[in-house]
C-alpha cells in the first residue's frame, strides 16, 4: 500500500524464505494453491488473471534439487540450516495502473521489471517463478471510484547465488596446483549475494567516513536503486524511486485497517457538521424548528463526544502496528547463546505474543464499541425524525441535501487520495466559479422573493 499522497514510487523488498514451511506456504499463496485466504480481498473468481511470466516445472523444492543434480547450483560450503530460497516483491500504487489503463498495462510493466529481475538475481535460470497477481482488490480506491480496482504487483521467487572460486588444497598431490582455481561454481549464498557494497560518489571513488573508513551501502538499498533505474531505462519515467530509509512503502493489514476506521469516523464528522450548518440556517426561521435542531445538536455532540473518547485507544493500536507489526524481522527476540527452545518460547516467544494478542483483542473491541455506538446514533435519529412528523416534508429534503454532501465529501476525499490533489483541486475551482456566477444571477430573484414576503 503506498502512501497516497500522489506520488507514485517504485518499491522492491527482498524476503528470506528460510524454513521449509515458509517456502510451502510461498509456493502455496503465490501459485494460489490454497481452497481459501486469510486476506478477504483476494477475490478468487479473478484468479484468471494472474499472469506468469516464469511457471514452475514443479515445487520450489524439487526444483531446486534438479538445478542442484544438474550442477547449475552448488550447496559447496552451505550450512545445513542456511537460507536457499528468497523471494522478490516489485510493487507500484494502485492508482498508477489505474491511471494508465489498467490491467494491459500492468501486465506490460510487470514484463518489463521481470526482465529487470532477471538481471538482479543474475540469470533466468536461478528463478523458479514469477507471477503478476491481479486479483487482490484495492478496496478503498474500489469503494471510492464506484468499480472494482485490483492492486497489481509481481512475485519472484529464485535462489540467491555467488560465483565461486575453488582453489586446489595442500592435499592435492600435485603441488604446482595447489591454491590454483580448480573449479568456478554458482554458490547458494544469501549472505553474499544481499551483502552491503561501498558507495561511492559522482567520480565511482569509495566514499570515505571522517575517520576514513568506507560507507557501506545497504544491499537492500541497492535493490531499490536497480530496480527504479532498470524501469526508467524501459520507459517509465512518470515515476519516483522509493524513499530511502522510510519504512511507510508498506503497511500490514492491521494498521491499514485501523486507518481506514480513523479515516470513515473523520469523513462522518465533517459530513455531520456540514449538514447541522444547513440545518441550523433553515432552524432559524421558525421556533418549532430550532428546538428539533437543538435536539438533533446534543445528539451529535454526545455522539462526537463518545468517538473523541475510543479516538486514543484506536491510535495506540495503530501506532502499536506501525511500530512493530511493520517489521517482524525486528519485533521477535533471537535467541541467546545455548539458550534452550523451552526458555525462549517460555521467557520471549509467549510474552510476545500475549501482547499481540492483548493488543488485537483491544483493537477488536475498539472497532465493535464504535459500530454499536454508531448503530445508536442511527437509531436515535430515526426517532426524531419520526416524532416531527409535521416537517416530514421538509426533514426530508434536507436529509437528502445531507447524504449527498456526505456522499460528496468521502468521495471527493478517496479520489483526492487515488489520483492526486492537483487534478482534483483544478476541478474543484471550475465547479466554485460556475457556482459563484449562477448565484449572482439568481440573486436579484431572491431579494424580490423576500421584498415580497
């Protein structure tokens, strides 16, 4: 999820898929393997549309295996327990496809950064797939534009390798050999393949610390570097690399969601007190209707009052997720020196996550507190709007009056977000300006109305 201010970035992130069960469950969600998800928006009947531009012959196991028999890879001096597998996730806002056609046109970007892809792993033949998913739905750019809108990003799953030179050893009985290369092999190796280089300046010297020793360049960084430049250079010139050093190029589910109540409970109030200013204008022209009005006040105020009450506890569970969920890499201890399983889970693992499970049941009954209050303002509502049963007529009308501003208002806010405020705000001024001379044209009418009167 990008960060919606109407820039659109590049944005790349390389993932170790360490243990066996998180490259089954990899394979499983890129290659859609699984009968359900737990992502409501992935939306199955779109399957159809992922595209893949690299389809496995087989597991990502067994063909590691075949590339390791046919001596493509080489495990030489690989720890039983080293990360073989990592995957790619190249990704661009939402509304960037959106604004450029779409689906088409998401399919042709995403050809281009695979051959990108393929010369950051190093070659196609590391690479054991690659599939662009379009059928995850963008749901707060669908709810606004009033169409589906499906976020496009591309997965690559490959094997970090290094070229390998190995020497002949003291053992080899014929000594002019000896520290000679004996063979050249593609070494399995995260460590050295996302290991941090040098940076360097305009003239490509090494860029020295006052002290005098090199500033390395996080490899991570690197990635993000590459891919931006190889994206350019294909033609993609409307964009912008990803920021360096922030960590908002994306958010989890759970702190995109806590945003999303944060952002309706705002749009509610200001359409409610847009629609109370119409009200209370109309209110002063007769007695009976200010005191409906009055009522309707302290009802919203109460109301106001409740959401100003839960609005802290929604924010510390957004900046809990911000804070930790973000990066779990971060967020789970590693385990001392000897330390047995049974202390870490019991002394690390456990009170970790009885905090997150402490936290997400707060953040659970925060969300149904809010709806069960707001539930109660609907019903409150209603009821006066029953009991003056002599402006019907007119509560109507304004209630009409109010739903569109309220529509207009979340509207004007999701696509300001989606396609950005410059071209919103030229719009904006157009509609002010039409308004303006329609008003100056009916205003000699109105004073005649009320001379009448």
């Amino acid at each position: 999820m990008a960060r919606n201010d109407g820039v659109d970035r590049t944005v790349a992130r390389n993932r170790d898929l360490k243990k066996s069960d998180t490259v089954e469950n990899a394979q499983a969600h890129n290659e859609r393997q699984k009968e359900s998800y737990s992502n409501p928006d992935i939306v199955p009947e779109h399957r159809s549309f992922n595209v893949h531009y690299r389809v496995p012959t087989g597991s990502y196991e067994e063909m590691f295996s075949e590339l390791e028999r046919q001596k493509i890879i080489s495990t030489w001096g690989q720890k039983p327990d080293s990360t073989k597998f990592c995957e790619l996730v190249f990704d661009v806002n939402s509304a960037y496809f959106f604004n450029h056609g779409g689906y088409e046109f998401a399919k042709k970007f995403y050809a281009d950064a695979y051959e990108a892809a393929v010369k950051i792993v190093g070659g196609e033949q590391y690479i054991l797939s690659a599939v662009m998913h379009a059928d995850e739905r963008n749901r707060a750019m669908s709810e606004a534009l009033g169409q589906d809108v499906y976020h496009y990003h591309l997965h690559v799953v490959y094997i970090p390798v290094v070229e390998k030179k190995i020497l002949w050893s003291k053992r080899c009985k014929n000594p002019a050999l000896v520290g000679t290369v004996k063979e050249t092999v593609m070494q399995v190796s995260r460590s050295k393949k996302w290991e941090s280089k040098p940076a360097v300046d305009g003239q490509g010297n090494p860029m020295l610390t006052a002290s005098g020793k090199k500033i390395l360049k996080k490899s991570y960084s690197v990635l993000q570097d590459d891919f931006y430049r190889y994206m350019v250079e294909a033609g993609y010139t409307d964009l912008q690399r990803g920021e360096r050093g922030s960590t908002e190029e994306h958010l989890t589910v759970t702190q995109f969601k806590v945003e999303q109540e944060q952002q309706r409970l705002s749009d509610l109030a200001a359409a409610q007190s847009e629609a109370l200013d119409a009200l209370k204008d109309l209110g002063e022209k007769e007695s009976q209707k200010k005191e409906a009005l009055a009522r309707l006040q302290a009802q919203t105020l109460k109301a106001q009052e409740k959401l100003d009450a839960v609005a802290p506890v929604v924010q510390d569970a957004a900046s809990f997720a911000r804070n930790h969920v973000s990066s779990f890499e971060d967020l789970i201890p590693e385990a001392g020196q000897l330390e047995r399983a049974k202390t870490y889970r019991e002394e690390k693992l456990m009170p970790l996550m009885h905090k997150l499970k402490q936290k997400f049941l707060g953040l659970y009954r925060v969300v149904i507190d809010l709806q069960g209050k707001l539930g109660k303002l609907r019903e409150k509502l209603e009821r006066m709007t029953k009991e003056r049963d002599h402006y019907k007529d007119l509560f109507r009308k304004e209630q009409e009056k109010s739903e569109s501003l309220q529509e207009n208002v979340r509207d004007l806010h999701w696509v300001r977000r989606a396609l950005g405020p410059e071209r919103i705000d030229a719009v904006i001024a157009a509609e002010r300006e039409r308004d303006a001379t329609r008003d100056a044209e009916h205003l000699p009418h109105k004073r005649h109305d009320r001379d009448t009167r």
